[in-house]
C-alpha cells in the first residue's frame, strides 16, 4: 500500500503540468519573461514563482520573492505550501488532474507553449535571476568604482540585461539558443559567475541599424567601449572569460542574424599579449560571416577598456571631486 502511494505521487510529480495546476489556483503565465525551459507566473497576492520541466520529465518549481527558498519542490510541495495539507490530501486534489472522469477541475485553455525538460540548476539560474531587481540607472559599484555612467546603464540597449542581487553584486545576463544560462556576477574585488549556470552571450538589445558587432572578454568593458564610443549602430557581446566552442558557434550565428549581410566584428580586448591571442582567434573564427575583423585595442599597452574610462573621467574632474578609483578590480 505505502509502494502504490509513493507510486502515485510520483506519477503526479511527471503528468500533470505543474503550470495547468497553478492556473486553476490563479496563477497567470508572464510570456515576455519565459523562454522554452521555464515559465513565469505571477499570482494577485504577489506570489511569483519559475516553472521547470527536469530531464527526468517532472515539473518544479521556484518561488522567486525574497524569503521563499523553502517554497519550492514538485506539485506536491506545491500544494502543500498552499493547501497547508496532508499527503493524503494531495493526493485527493491531484487525482482529478489524471482521471478525465473528475470535473471538479476546470482546465485552463488554450494549452500553455510546451516547456522543454532543462536541469534543476538552470531553472534556480532563472530563478535568482528573476529575483535580484533591475538596473535602470544607478548602481553604486558601476558608477561609483567603474566610472560607468547612468546614462550607459539605462541606455535601451541594455534595458533588462542588467541587474542586482541582495549583496550589491552587479549582475550580467547570458542567453544562448535556449534562453537565459547564466549571468556574470561583478564587484569590487570579486568576480564570478552564477552557479550552475552556463556561460553563453552577454549582449545588448538588438536594433535595426545595427552594423558592428562590438566584442569584449568582460561586460564592464563592455559597458566601457559603449560609453566611451556611443551605442548607435552597435551590438555588444560579452563572453566573460576565454570564449569556449559553444560561445563560438553562438557569435557565428549572433553574426548570421545582423541586419547587414555581413557586419563588421571590432575586437575590444585588453592591450596585452592574452587580448592579442583572443583576438586572433576570435578573427579565425568570425572572418566567414563578417565584412572586417579588426583588433580594437586600448592605446596603451597593459591596459583594458574600463582602464581607458577610469583615466578619462578621473582626467575631467577638479581634484576634490574625483568619484572613481583609478585601480579598482
């Protein structure tokens, strides 16, 4: 008997769609915020939660709002945490979800977008990332340390890409063919990238004029080129760190869809001999799918871009108002 109900909640956990179920308790899908791995939905009493399909083929579930952590798991804990029920119980509430006899249910129509099965880990990437607030203009360590200023921040190129999490960290979001993977994690003295997740594209909202594809190893000098050279025509990528062949084929197919036939690629890498080696082979890789290659490097030797706007804004302020320190990393 205890075998056929652990038999049954396991069932439930694979057949019913975790997002139908919330449906019918007033949950409403946010498509401009779901990709084909995981779903947004977002309820009137505030509850917010991400949606997931394991490889395994069962449904979880996270809810995003600060102080929820223990609000997450299968159908089960779903109910549960808002039932406030038995396992019993559950059960009961959850037979008419696979017995088409049962009518005390009203499906939702029309039929949610299927979901593609992910991993636990990218669903919590999507998760902490739907949690941490927006940047729209102001972030004390992009400002403050890095001499970004708010009108780059909020440029609409960059609108959504940017965020920032309980800690202040500034956070950079990663897309690959899939969605949302992952999200370089900055700030003073610390760098890093969100656990569990997978390091694909950091790039700017796309425009119909965009001629250039602008590449940098990291999103603050990303953010560096686009203050110190404008946005207009221009579509930034980060890679953070060394590009892998995921990261390649992603560029090639980034280059593919410019609205050029085929876009120049500057190269914005440090002026040393490892931004030198990833511009050659960045060149090697891109030089198929582009009009020009070109190494795009800072003016003086052993400096990135950010180090150019740090001496360029430290330059143009009186002594006693100096913002930004000149080293910060």
């Amino acid at each position: 008997m205890l075998s056929e109900r652990r038999s049954e909640l396991e069932e439930f956990k694979k057949r019913i769609d975790l997002r139908e179920y919330a449906v019918s308790v007033g949950f409403e899908l946010i498509r401009k915020q779901s990709s084909r791995h995981s779903s947004v939905m977002k309820h009137a009493n505030g509850d917010k939660i991400v949606v997931a399909r394991m490889p395994w083929d069962h449904y979880v579930y996270f809810n995003v709002h600060a102080g929820s952590s223990d609000d997450s798991g299968s159908i089960i804990d779903f109910v549960q945490a808002r039932d406030n029920c038995s396992l019993g119980e559950v059960r009961k509430k959850l037979r008419g979800w696979t017995h088409s006899s049962f009518s005390g249910v009203r499906r939702p129509t029309p039929l949610l977008p299927s979901l593609e099965p992910s991993t636990q880990d990218a669903a919590r990437v999507f998760a902490s990332w739907t949690k941490a607030r927006l940047i729209e203009s102001h972030h004390g360590y992009l400002i403050g340390e890095r001499c970004i200023p708010a009108a780059t921040i909020g440029d609409p190129k960059f609108a959504g890409r940017l965020r920032s999490d309980f800690r202040g960290n500034a956070l950079f979001a990663h897309h690959n063919a899939g969605g949302l993977c992952g999200y370089e994690v900055k700030n003073r003295e610390f760098t890093g990238f969100s656990p569990g997740g997978l390091k694909g594209l950091m790039f700017s909202r796309p425009d119909a004029d965009d001629e250039t594809m602008v590449i940098s190893e990291t999103a603050i000098d990303m953010l560096s080129v686009a203050a110190l050279e404008g946005t207009s025509g221009r579509r930034f990528f980060s890679l953070a760190g060394q590009p892998s062949p995921a990261q390649i084929s992603l560029l090639q197919s980034a280059a593919k869809k410019m609205p050029s036939n085929k876009p120049t690629a500057l190269f914005a890498v440090d002026n040393d001999d490892a931004g030198r080696r990833m511009a050659k082979f960045l060149r090697s890789a891109l030089l198929p799918f582009c009009s020009e290659v070109l190494e795009h490097l800072p003016p003086v030797e052993g400096q990135d871009w950010n180090d150019v706007l740090k001496a360029q804004h430290i330059a143009m302020q009186p002594d006693d108002r100096k913002t930004c320190s000149p080293h910060p990393r």
